[in-house]
C-alpha cells in the first residue's frame, strides 16, 4: 500500500526554490511541574527559540492522531509527509535501514537486545548492563563466527548501539509477521517466536532456532549471553523525498533508528554526527546541497524516559544555544517541534500535542515565548502530523494554487 500522497492537482515547483529545515527535538512536549505550573520547555532558559516563535506561526502538533501514542517511528513518517495508519513500519526496518543496511524487498528485520539470561533460561537483564559500543561488537562478531544459517537463507547481525542489535534474514517466502519474545520484565523467560498466522510457522521456527544457536555460542559469556526480539517487520520500499516533493533530502541525526526513518523516505545520510554541537556542524556542512534538511536531536526524549525534568531542561537550553547557527543558513522556512511527546512526570511517551513553530516571510505571528501555553493559542491550531510537510512547503512557496 502506497502512503498517502498530496492530490494530485496539488502541484509542487520542484525545479529550483527556497530551503526547508526540519528541527525535531525528540519528546519535546511536556506536562507542567507540579511546583511551578510549567512544562520542561516553559521552564526552559531559550531566548533564541523564544525570539523565533514571536515572529513565526505556531501551534501544537498531534502526531498521528488525537489520544494515540505515538511510536518514533510512525511518528517520523507523519512529520514526513506519509501517513502512519495507512501503513506500519516495524522498528526492525527502521534499525536495519539506520545502521545502513542495503535491504531489498522481502528482507525482514527484527531489533535485538542483548540480554543477560539465568541457567534456568528466565531474564536476568533486558539490557544486558548495556554494554559499550565495542563490547557488543565483540559478541556481535562471535555470533556471527559461529552461526549456522539455514539451507537459502542469509542471515545477518549487525551492532546498532551499546545493547541494541539488529537481525536481516534474505530468502525465499519469508514471514515477517512474528510476535516479540522480550517479556518486558525480568524474572521471567523469553517468549518463544509466534507467527501470527499459522503461514508463518516456518519462519517463526527458523527464528527461534537461531536464538537457541545464539544462547549455546555465548553461553561462556558471563553478561550478554543472548537475544531478546522485538519489531519483526518485512521491507518495501516507499516513495522518495524526490519522487515525492521534487526535494533533495538530507538527514542529520545521531541515532541510528532515524537515520533509518529518514533512509526510508529516500534522504541521503551524509554523516553520523557524535554530539549535539556536531550535529548542527555537519547541517552546516551539507546545507547548500540540499533543498530539506532533517534535523534530530535525541536528548530530550531519554530524560523524559529517565523522569530527569532538570536534564530535559537542560537538553533543550543546548539546542536553543545552537539555533542561531541553523537561522545562519538563511532557510526560507524554519520548522521546530517533537516527534511526540515525554513528559518526565509520566516517563513515557504520551497521546499531548507537541509545541510547534513556522518560521518564514509568511507567518502570523503571535506569541512571545516558545512553549505548549503560547502555542495553544497560536494561528497553526492543531496540526495534524501528516499534514506538517504541506505547510512547509506552502511557506516555502514551493505549492501551486488547488484547482481554479
């Protein structure tokens, strides 16, 4: 299925035309404090996103729809212009794709933990002591050394990040419709690999036969001695940014999931940044080649998931410090928001809106600050996730007129 495009007598000028510049702090929105009545970006010390919003359109954003709580990555697929309920994206496509994994169609992908189990087979640690980059490299590299693929079909593992790793089987008639067999909790044992239908029985042994393999060749390991398997999903390409939009698309982000997100939208990943600050060098870097610019920061979502509400503060006053050197680069349109929200009073993601801001020639302005009070009562009201790249665009003047 198709994701949904713009209509067709929408016309875009593709040819030439003014640049776009996606800034997504991840998890922006937030719940107010209970001493102070204000959210984390309320809170916030941000007078470069402050004067930005008092001369921009805002609003608030619903990610995929009013009371869902979003994933990142159907999440990142609204803010890209597709829509998410039209067709799911597992996170092990997403990984896959972020840790620059060529998939062709019919690979299907899984995201792994590395996890630490008991010798009566029951998880000790989902996470197992998230191990370093290079330690998991290690292990990688001995399951590769010893892992026995099944007669036509080619089975990969990859590190993606300290425990997180990802599974690529190719072959003939593969199911990728199988159950997670992460139970969520310690103390208890890995589920057994489940198809959701009995078509995928096959490919559901198969796989459970390769954990059990990655069990006996890291049983010597004291710490990470197996798998746990979430996100099964089967890869079809999408339409491009350039099929599309007519725009030659970048994206810029430290963690591999969403440069997979953005690998899947068919933007090039022209870098993989180590920090914040070293994001916004490589946006510089690669600006002038390209007409859309994703731009992700990370921080804000993990001190939400940590209920750390100083370090979320925190993360956005580093961001904020660095938005004079995105305004530098001169875009015609400037978008800042969230994925979704994580309030660190609730740890999660969650169903609120996202604080949203427009900045071009074009805008209303109304605000005087950038934050979920201001923004509520913006020009934008509450936009729909999948509905953002249409008003990017129509402020880049990049749309033609609807009919006549």
């Amino acid at each position: 299925m198709v994701p949904m495009q713009l209509p067709d007598e929408l016309a875009i000028r593709s040819e030439g035309g003014p640049k776009i510049i996606l800034v997504v702090l991840d998890g922006l929105g937030g719940l107010p404090h209970p001493d102070t009545g204000r959210t984390e970006l309320e809170t916030a010390r941000t007078p470069n996103l402050d004067a930005l919003a008092s001369k921009s359109s805002v609003g608030l954003l619903s990610p995929v729809g009013e009371g869902i709580t979003p994933g990142s990555g159907p999440a990142h697929l609204a803010l890209f212009g597709y829509d998410p309920v039209e067709k799911l994206i597992g996170r092990g496509v997403l990984s896959a794709l972020g840790v620059g994994f060529e998939l062709a169609p019919g690979d299907v992908a899984a995201r792994l933990n590395l996890a630490t189990f008991a010798e009566d087979g029951t998880v000790m640690d989902r996470r197992a002591g998230r191990p370093s980059d290079e330690e998991a490299r290690r292990v990688v590299d001995r399951i590769n050394d010893g892992i026995e693929a099944p007669d036509g079909v080619e089975v990969h593992f990859i590190p993606e990040k300290e425990h997180r790793v990802v599974l690529v089987l190719r072959g003939e008639g593969l199911f990728p419709e199988l159950e997670d067999t992460d139970p969520q909790r310690t103390g208890l044992p890995a589920h057994p690999v489940r198809p959701a239908s009995e078509e995928g029985r096959g490919t559901a042994e198969m796989v459970q036969g390769l954990l059990e393999q990655v069990r006996y060749i890291l049983s010597d390991e004291p710490v990470a001695n197996g798998f746990l398997a979430r996100g099964f999903a089967g890869y079809e390409p999408y339409p491009s940014y350039l099929d599309r939009y007519g725009l030659r698309a970048a994206g810029c982000a430290r963690y591999p999931m969403y440069r997979g997100v953005a690998r899947l939208a068919g933007m090039a990943i022209p870098g993989v940044p180590s920090s914040t600050e070293d994001t916004v060098t490589l946006v510089e870097r690669i600006a002038a080649e390209h007409d859309f610019v994703f731009v992700h920061f990370k921080d804000t979502d993990s001190y939400g998931h940590d209920g750390d509400f100083d370090g979320k503060v925190a993360a956005i006053e580093e961001v904020d410090a660095l938005v004079p050197r995105l305004t530098a680069l001169d875009p015609a349109v400037l978008v800042v928001t969230g994925d979704h929200s994580t309030p660190t009073l609730y740890r999660e993601h969650s169903w609120h809106h996202v604080p949203l801001l427009i900045a071009s020639t074009w805008g209303r302005p109304s605000a005087k600050s950038f934050g979920e009070t201001d923004c509520r009562g913006g020009d934008l009201g509450v936009v729909r996730g999948k509905d953002l790249m249409s008003l990017a665009l129509a402020h880049a003047a990049r749309l033609d007129k609807y009919g006549a």
